[in-house]
C-alpha cells in the first residue's frame, strides 16, 4: 500500500508550521500528534463534544471536523496561543476567577468557544452564553461557573478596549 | 495570615489546565510508541468460532495482533473487589480478551497494535472474527425468568448474589393504618466523563519494570489488581495516573483493556498507547444504576412512619465489575431509610447478569437509588393520607437531638439538624407563596410543580475492618507524608487521586492553615505509586473526609515535631512555645521566637537538635476513619409542565447541602453544581437504551442525551454547617450530593405538576414524549 501524502503550511499561533500529512490526518491530531499541541482535547468521534474546538482563520472549529489538509495556508490558533502562565489571555483569567473548570478536559475547547462568542457579542447575556455552549459538553461543572467566568471575561475584554480608547483619545487630544 | 479553612479561594491547578499545559494520558508521547486498537464483539451475545487475522497482520505498519487464545496463562481475567459477604456471589471475572464466547456487545476480542492509530483503526477492520450468535437477555426480570438464556452455563437463573439485610414482620404491613407500594425503575446511566478512558504502557527491560498510566481514580488499587493480573510483583509495576479528566466512578473499575496494553509492551518491549474512543466508552466503560426497585412504606394516618422494605432487582451486566456487587447491596441498602426515624426495615438484592456492559459505581454508588426509592414514596405516602409533603418529612425527619442516630439498618449517622436544613430551603424557594401560586396557576390550565427531597448519604467509608467484614478487598483508610523541605516550602503526598476536585488547593488550604506558611509554598503530589507509599484512592466522596483527615493529621506532626526542635532552640520547654501563624514563641516573651521556615531549616541541617530527635521535618498519617460520613441536604425543584408538549421547564433549584466542615466554598459550590447538573440529567434526559437483542442504540452523544447548558436554570446553591465528629476536619464529603438530592426533587416536581391528571409516578427519564402519552392517556380516559 502506498501512503499518499500531501504538503501542508500552516500558522499555528503565529508561527508557520510545515509538515507532510496523508489526506485523512484530522487537523485535531494534526495539532496533537504532529505539532505535539497537546492543549487542544478529543473528547467523542462525532462532532458533539466541543473538546477539540480551536480558532481558524478567526472563527470557532471543531478541529476534529476538518481534515489538517483543508487547514493548508489558513491561521490556526490553539489554547496554547490565547496565552500563557505569565499572560493569560481575558477567557482564562475569568474561567480562572470564576472556578470555571474543575477536571479542565473540556476547558480549552470551551474557552475557543467561547472567545468566538464574545468576538461576535461582546456583552452576552446569560442566556446567550448558555445558548452559545450548545456546542460543547462539560460533564463536571454544571456550566453555571462556565458562565460567570465567560461574563468576567466579557467585562475584562471590555474594560481593556475602553483603556485602549480613552488612551487613544487622549493621544488624539495632544 | 487569614483563614484558610473556609477560604473560597481560587484554584493552584487551574493555570496549567487553561493554558493548555496539563498532561492527560493521551499527552503522553514516548520515543518508538506504538498504538493499540481492540477489535470488539458486534454481538451482545455469541460463540467465537474462528478468528482470523492474517489480513490485519499483513498491513504494513501492523505489528502485533493478540487474540484471547495468546493470552491464556498470560494475562488473568480481571476480578472483582468487592465479594459482597453474605451474598451468595458467584463472581463472574471478565477475560482479558474473550476466548470462547462473548457477553455484550462491545466486549474486546483482540486486540491490534500498530505504528500509527490510523493503521491500527484499518487493521480491526481486516479482522475476521467468526461467531455463531446466541440469544441474548437485556433486562434483570427477563434474565431471572424461567428458561432465560443463560449468560454463565453455571449460573442458574443468571443469579449472581442474592442478598438481604433486616427483618420486618409481615404484620407491619398487613395491620397498618396505611401502606404505599411503587415499582420504580432507575434507569440505566453512562457516567460519561469528556475524557475517556486510556492507557499508555512502558516497559524497560533493565529494570524488569512496567509502567502504566492510565485514566485512573486510584492507582494504588489499578496497581494490585493489574499486577496479579499481568503476574508482576507490586514492586516492578508502577501506575501513575496524570491529569484525568472527570471519572465520576467509571474509572474506579479495573478493566482489561489497560491490563492487555500493559502486556502488549512488555511483550514488544515498545511502548504502546491506547486511547478510548467515545463510542467504545459507550459500549465497554462500566455503566451504573439500572435496578428495578419496589418500595412498600407503611405508616400511620397521622403521618409517621412505621417500617420499610424494598427489593432492589439489579443488573450487573454480564460480569461482576470491580464494585458492580456492592453498589446494589451494600451502597444501596444501609440507605433505604433515609433520613428519617422509620423502626423497622428490610432489604433484599437479587444482582442479575445479562447481555449488558458490566455496571459499576457511578457518582454516588447505590445512594442516589437508595435516595430516590425513599423520597418518592414518602411523596406518595404524603399524597395517600392527603398532608403536604413537606409537613410529612417534618414528622419523620431525624429530630437534631437524636445525633449520632442508629437507624433500622444498623448504621450510626454522624450529625445532622435536618429540620433546620429543609427549613433554609423552604425559606429560599418561598414555599407557601409557591403553593399559593400552584393553586392560581392552575385555574389557568398551567401545571406548576413543587418537589422537595431530603435526601442523606453515606460516604468516606470506614474503618478498614467494616470493609473487610462486608467483603471489599482492600483496606479504606488513606495515607499522608507532609515533607518540610530546608527552605520551608512543603510536599504533600496523598493516596487520594483527584480528576477534577481541586483537591491540590483544598489540601494545600490544610496544610497552609495548620503550618501558617503560604498556600504558594505547598505542592500537592498524587496519583504516583512509585512517590505515594499507598492509597485507596477518590471514590465515594473520601477525598476530604478521609484523604485530607490524614493530611491535617500528618501536618500536625509536623507541627509537633517542630515545637521541640524550636523550644530547644529558644531555650525553652516545649509547653511553653506556642505557635500560631507560621511562628513559635516562648509564652510570656514574644520576642523569643523562630518561624517555621527557621525551624525547617534546622530540622533538615541538623546542626543542633535535642538529644534523640531525628533529623528532618516530616509527618506522616495513615488514617482509618472510625466510621463513615453522612452529608445531607434539601433540594427543592420546581417546574413547569406544557400541557400540550409535555416538555417540563425548570424554573428553580434550590440546593442546601450540610457536607460538614467546608473547606473551599467555592470548589464545594462547584462540585454541587456539577452533581445536580447530572442528577438533573438522569431525572429528565439520560438513559442507555438497549435493543431486545442486546444492541446499545444510545451509543453516541448524538442518541444519549448529555444534558447542555441551556437546559438548566441557576442552581441556588448554600451549606449549612454540622461538623463530622468522625474526622479531625469535621467534612463529610460533596461531591455525590447533588447527583443524590436531585433526581427525586425533580421527579418530585414534576410528579407535583401532573396532580391534576392523575397521574401518580412515570419512570426516569420524564422525556417529554413520556410526559406527553400519559397527560394524553389521561384525557382520552377522562
Ligand atoms: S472531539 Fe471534536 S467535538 Fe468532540
Ligand atoms: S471541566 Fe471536566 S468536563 Fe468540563
């Protein structure tokens, strides 16, 4: 049997990643196995659970529904380039603060998630959090923390745009 | 330094977890790792006839295929842990892999290892295995029944156990004033944690050791059942379970699959990976619940209780899993009164094997049935003699001053105001306005419910020797090493295992409150055997009861130890040092004094100690509980159900749970959130479905309904506080009380809202199709 593979480019969280890959490799073990980007999680083998959501090209994937062949020039970012340790980014503060996560196996793909929400609504309600958690499944938290930290979130991303606005303003002013 | 006992601080593992740098099992990449993938019976019951795996082996990149044949005298079936003393048991171990036949579907048959997972997931398919399917039995009832397929030849009447447990006279119940019989079935649940199960296994053959990590509650236990299992002396076979993501009871049990990777890289002498996928959760990880319950309460008109029995008619699956016998019996049965003064009870399990995936412990273990038998029929007593439900569990509850209380069963509850509990819940919903409302919502044809359950449950099982009388194979005690390194800065070692607890900061809380040193200064070190002495594990809510008694008992020895090395230095006696927040004074001359980081180093440099001190800062604890814990609570649900769709809106939940002395507020608010999150979700959405001929048809995410976020409303969560006189914390334990409390509140609720229709019980899960064909049964016979 003769593997076919194919050549791929890929910016993963800011630094392009070549590799050759046969047609079939998900983009989730892509990331995993290939790239040993073990933050991103599978959680089911039929789209359900969320686990493995990760952005591409600035939206919200299930990197277990896309082939790491369709991902070819396009920008992904993982859990591991939200940020890190010494700089969170606003999400993990407030799933952080809020206890959002108790076993942490759905986190990262909740948190990806969740950052595509608040790109498109920058104030959700708690309906519209939980209407926006349709698509992943966490089994510890009861998802009643998960929306505290996606509000604090909200507000931390808010409050950092107002800072960059007024100091804008103030530039402007001079 | 502020409290730290009861401090709702964040958590210290939260950072890794959501930067993407924990280490699950699947994380593990280790140089030449090969993959395992398990070919897996399509039949729930059937002969093995041929199996052939020439083309398998022929792909390139298959290395290895291993069939029930190659393991005999290889890798033993796995046991159970628990022979139910009493019981009658016939245990029933499950192959490593099946040699001759095959009892559910799902069962492993062999297993394929290969260079890749891709390879390996083609190679099954090459596989041909030839069965000559038998008939296969699903239910319990249908399994004991005359002339049932039989799942074991020598198993007559596919009765595993049988076992029973007080005494109640048949006049109890031929002579009272007024006696409720239901039949109640608790559905068939799948624990379904998002990270499934996994193993990777490492074997170095200069050492002759075989490392294993894996999904794992309890290490210590997967350690002295794989080593029998594999035949390797405790010593040269080393589990460790990394980050592990949720567990819920399923990954308590020991299976084979993690046994045959084990064997499958010593034999290759490369490392091997398996990783579950979901639909093989579905079919081969334990499932729970699944007994048919029927509940007889007899009592007086005024209201009181007068003697209980029930017979629980459980389905074990087709072998006994690890605690599959002692959730039904034991688990189940010390717990049918429960939380009320009822004089006289009585029990009987009968434990079936079917065609079914093994069933086993899942988030509470016996006492969420035990719950919801209880509730229920103390809610159709209630309707029975016409009195509020409510007014009925005042009457019967266990009054504050009856503590510790010896019930019908033979158990001592620890302490409890349950009165004071229901009362504080009551409060939060508004009961009476609620009633008020019902009354004017129905009038609009609009179904309002109201379910309360007082549920109370057993946890933090102990001491040791109860578990041996009852038949559990092991010890239930845990260990703790509290070692002070030269700088101060601490090492917690525990035999509890956690997957989602928080228990690094819970236990560091201890640790930080007891030594008066920062919560940054204290690492937690678990889920190792080779750095952990030993452990039992987390399972049954223990993990604080017992797991972090041993701690805050080892800190104080700590603590003891460093007082002498102090007073030495201060010139001091021992009696007269006193310490508080991190530092030892001499009484009356404050100024005279060490911090502990002081006496840390003195302790590990050993310049100067008194006579017959040993070197070094470190305490130790095996802690035995001397009884178990007993958290209780008053849930309060109430609903609304849609006459025409059946669909029941949930409009509020109200949780006060009393688990003792609570640590972390925050983390104990969480785990209560969590367990209501799937008690709900047994009560409305969850529920394995079988075909008749043994087929899982809810065998995906997309046919099991895992309940989302959207289906919940904000669940008031609040504690109330009697400590456990059991355990120098005085915790009880969390993390089962929300899966226990809840189902039979919601029911309840549910139940409450139907009134009007007549109809007095439904099974779990109210679907709303369930809801809508008996409100429409109602109807056309009305
Ligand atoms: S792993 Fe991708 S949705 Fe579950
Ligand atoms: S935190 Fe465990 S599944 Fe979400």
């Amino acid at each position: 049997m003769v593997t076919v593979t194919k050549h791929i480019s890929v910016t993963v969280n800011g630094a392009l990643r070549q590799a050759e890959v046969e047609p079939r490799l998900l983009l989730a073990h892509f990331l995993r196995d290939v790239l040993d980007l073990t933050g991103t999680h599978i959680g089911c083998d039929t789209s359900q659970c969320g686990a493995c959501t990760v952005m591409v090209n600035g939206e919200a994937v299930k990197s277990c529904t896309m082939l790491a062949v369709q991902a070819d020039g396009a920008a992904v970012t993982t859990v591991e380039g939200l940020g890190q340790m010494d700089a969170m980014h606003p999400i993990q503060q407030g799933f952080w603060e809020k206890h959002g996560l108790q076993c942490g196996f759905c986190t990262p793909g909740v948190m990806m998630a969740m950052v595509g929400l608040l790109k498109e609504n920058p104030d959700p309600s708690e309906e519209e959090i939980r209407d926006g958690l349709e698509g992943v499944i966490c089994r510890c938290t009861g998802y009643q923390f998960i929306v505290s930290a996606v509000q604090h979130a909200a507000k931390l991303i808010r409050e950092a745009e107002e800072t960059k606005q007024a100091m804008a303003n103030a530039g402007e002013g001079r | 330094m502020a409290k730290m006992i009861g401090a709702p601080l964040k958590r210290k593992e939260d950072p890794k977890l959501i930067t993407g740098n924990g280490r699950f099992t699947d994380d593990i990449k280790l140089p030449g790792m090969l993959y395992g993938a398990f070919v897996r019976s399509p039949h729930a019951h059937a002969r093995i006839k041929a199996i052939d795996a020439d083309g398998a082996l022929a792909l390139p990149g298959v290395v290895a295929v291993y069939t029930g044949q190659d393991l005999i005298g290889k890798v033993k079936a796995v046991p159970t842990m628990w022979y139910v003393t009493g019981a009658n048991l016939k245990a029933k171990d499950r192959s490593a892999l099946a040699v001759d036949k095959v009892r559910y579907a799902g069962e492993c048959v062999a297993l394929v290892v290969a260079e890749n997972r891709y390879i390996a997931r083609d190679a099954v398919d090459l596989i041909e295995v030839e069965y000559e399917e038998l008939s296969a039995v699903v239910h319990q009832e249908a399994a004991l029944a005359e002339g049932a397929p039989l799942v074991h030849d020598d198993v007559e009447n596919n009765l595993a156990l049988l076992w029973k447990a007080g005494e109640v006279p048949d006049e109890e119940f031929t002579e009272a004033e007024v006696v409720v019989k239901q039949r109640l079935y608790n559905q068939r649940v799948i624990p379904n944690p998002i990270e499934t199960r996994g193993a990777v296994a490492q074997y170095n053959p200069g050492s002759d050791e075989l490392t294993i990590w894996c999904t794992s509650q309890n290490p210590h236990i997967h350690r002295m059942v794989y080593a029998d299992v594999l035949g390797i002396p405790e010593t040269r076979l080393r589990v460790v379970s990394p980050d592990v993501g949720g567990g819920f009871g399923s990954k308590i049990a020991t299976y084979n699959e993690e046994a045959v990777i084990g064997h499958a890289a010593r034999d290759l002498k490369r490392p091997v990976k398996w990783i579950e996928e979901r639909k093989e959760h579905f079919m081969a990880t334990t499932h729970a619940r699944d007994e048919v319950i029927e509940v007889e309460l007899a009592g007086k008109r005024d209201g009181t209780f007068t003697a209980i029995r029930v017979k629980n008619t459980a389905n074990l699956g087709a072998y006994l899993s690890t605690f599959g016998g002692g959730c039904p019996t034991i688990d189940f049965g010390l717990m049918v009164t429960g939380a009320y003064t009822i004089p006289k009870a009585a029990v009987v399990t009968y434990g079936v094997y079917t065609n079914t995936t093994p069933t086993d412990a899942y988030r509470g273990a016996g006492k969420p049935e035990a719950a919801y038998q209880i509730e229920r029929i103390v809610d159709l007593f209630a309707q029975e003699i016409g009195m509020d439900p409510v007014e009925v569990r005042r009457k019967n509850l266990i009054p504050h001053e009856a503590f510790p209380y010896s019930t019908a069963m033979g158990v001592a509850y620890d302490s409890g105001n349950y009165q004071d509990t229901l009362g504080q819940a009551l409060e939060i919903v508004d009961y009476e306005g609620l009633r008020k409302q019902q009354e004017r919502l129905r009038q609009e044809g609009k179904w309002l419910g109201i379910g309360v359950s007082t549920y109370v449950e057993l946890c933090g099982f102990g001491p040791s020797k109860v578990a041996g009388a009852i038949g559990f194979m092991g010890g239930v005690w845990e260990n703790s090493t509290v070692r002070v390194h030269p700088s101060g800065k601490v090492s917690v070692f525990t035999g509890t295992s956690p997957h989602g607890q928080g228990t690094a900061t819970t236990f560091a809380q201890v640790v930080a409150e007891k030594l008066g040193i920062p919560i940054d200064d204290i690492e937690l070190i678990s889920g190792d055997t080779r750095s952990v002495s030993m452990g039992w594990g987390t399972y049954g809510s223990r993990n604080t009861a017992v797991g972090g008694a041993a701690v805050a008992i080892a800190a104080d020895r700590v603590v003891a130890k460093a007082k002498t090395i102090a007073a030495h230095e201060l010139e001091a006696s021992a009696t007269d040092v006193e310490f508080s927040e991190g530092v030892f004074r001499v009484i009356g001359a404050p100024e005279r004094s060490r911090t502990f980081q002081e006496i840390a180093k003195s302790a590990n440099f050993a310049w100067n100690l008194p006579d017959g001190v040993e070197p070094a800062l470190e305490g130790q604890s095996f802690f035995d509980p001397p009884n178990f814990v007993y958290p209780f609570g008053a849930h309060i649900c109430v609903v609304e159900v849609d006459g025409q769709t059946g669909e029941i809106e949930l409009k509020r939940y109200v949780a006060v749970d009393d688990v003792g002395r609570v640590i972390n507020p925050l983390l104990a608010e969480g785990q209560v959130h969590g367990g209501v999150a799937q008690g709900i979700g047994q009560a409305l959405w969850e529920g394995a479905v079988y075909s008749d001929n043994g087929q899982l048809l809810s065998g995906t995410f997309m046919d099991y309904a895992m309940p989302k976020a959207r289906f919940f409303p904000t669940i008031e969560s609040r504690f109330t506080e009697n400590p456990s006189p059991v355990n120098p914390l005085g915790a009880k334990g969390v993390g089962e009380t929300g899966t226990t409390g809840a189902p039979p509140a919601v029911v309840n609720a549910v139940m409450d809202a139907l009134r009007p229709f007549g109809i007095k019980d439904l099974d779990m899960p109210l679907t709303p199709e369930k809801v809508w064909r008996a409100m429409q049964s109602r109807r056309e016979n009305a």
